[in-house]
C-alpha cells in the first residue's frame, strides 16, 4: 500500500511548519496543523483557545505537575481529554483524505497504519534562532528561552502520552535536517 499520510514532528524554530505546507501544496493533498484545533476543541467540549495552547503542549510546570495535574472521577486530567479528542479527530483525518498532519503527536496515533510517511523535522540551534528572531521580531536571548521551552513541552506531552522518546530516529519514517533542505 503506498504512502498516503504524512505526519511532521518537528522542533521548535526548524521550519516543519513550513515544510508541511509546501509538501501539501506541491502533492497536491489536505494540510493540517492548528485547522484542527476547532475540531479537536468541539470532540472535547473545550473552548478553541484552550486546546490552541494546550493539545500539543504539556504545561509549562514540568513532567511531576504534567502526570499529577487535576483529574476527574474516572481519572482523567483535562488534557487527557483534550489528548483523547486529538487523538479521534487525526484518526478520522486519516481515513478521509491523503494529507500532511503537523504535530500533535500524529505519527504515534497512526502508527499502526502502514499508508503513513512519519518525519522528524530538526535544525541547528544557530538556524532555528536566526529563523525564530525573523518570524517572531524577538532577540537571539528570547529566541533560544522560546526553543528550550516549547520543545521541552513538546517533548513532556510526548514522551508522556507515546511512552517513546521525542524527537528519536526510530519513531520516524525519517528524520530530516531543515538546514540541509534548504529552510
């Protein structure tokens, strides 16, 4: 069966983003990133802001808060079931359509499929500043601060809901360089 999904996990400031956008454009296939959050948002019965900060990215407390963070009578913290509403919502994506899905842990939630393409996008820390300073008008200081945070979350929603390493070779397909790529 040939590929038909690809998922982009990537670091903060590499340009995965960016890369998934132009592979969508140029396959000619459906893009998703925050588009789904809307989705996502409705399956969990939480407001759009709410999942926009949340769905991707553990708390900025750190992985002890993460695991022990408030939960219902069946156990559940709120962002497992903003995770839970991530995970139906990629599911159904995926049976739909031929698409790229950025983030979200997509490349775990659908790695029993055999049609997925799963990539780890990276850069060097000199790149992705130069390319964060650009983007978000900030300084090289807040630019790195901005990198160690959001991919430290990452990494904790990650690793905590995968039971795998962010960011490891063998979890992808293939792991690229955005440097190399020319972004």
């Amino acid at each position: 069966m040939a590929k038909r999904i690809i998922t982009i996990s990537r670091e903060f400031g590499s340009g995965g983003r960016f890369i998934g956008e132009e592979v969508a454009k140029k396959l000619g296939i459906a893009y998703y990133d925050k588009e789904m959050i809307g989705q996502i948002a409705e399956q969990a019965g939480l407001s759009s802001a709410y999942v926009r900060e949340n769905a991707e990215l553990s708390p900025k407390k750190g992985w002890f808060a993460y695991a022990f963070s408030g939960r219902d009578i069946t156990g559940k913290s709120v962002e497992d079931m903003v995770y839970e509403a991530q995970r139906k919502v990629i599911m159904e994506i995926a049976e739909k359509e031929n698409c790229v899905i950025v983030g979200r842990n997509a490349d775990f939630i659908l790695k029993d499929r055999k049609d997925v393409l799963n990539v780890f996008i990276h850069g060097s820390i000199p790149e992705k500043v130069r390319r964060i300073c650009s983007l978000y008008n900030v300084t090289e200081v807040d630019a790195i601060k901005m990198i160690n945070d959001i991919d430290k979350r990452r990494r904790t929603n990650y690793n905590f809901y995968t039971e795998q390493k962010w960011g490891m070779a063998e979890n992808y397909t293939m792991s690229l360089n955005s440097s190399v790529l020319g972004y």
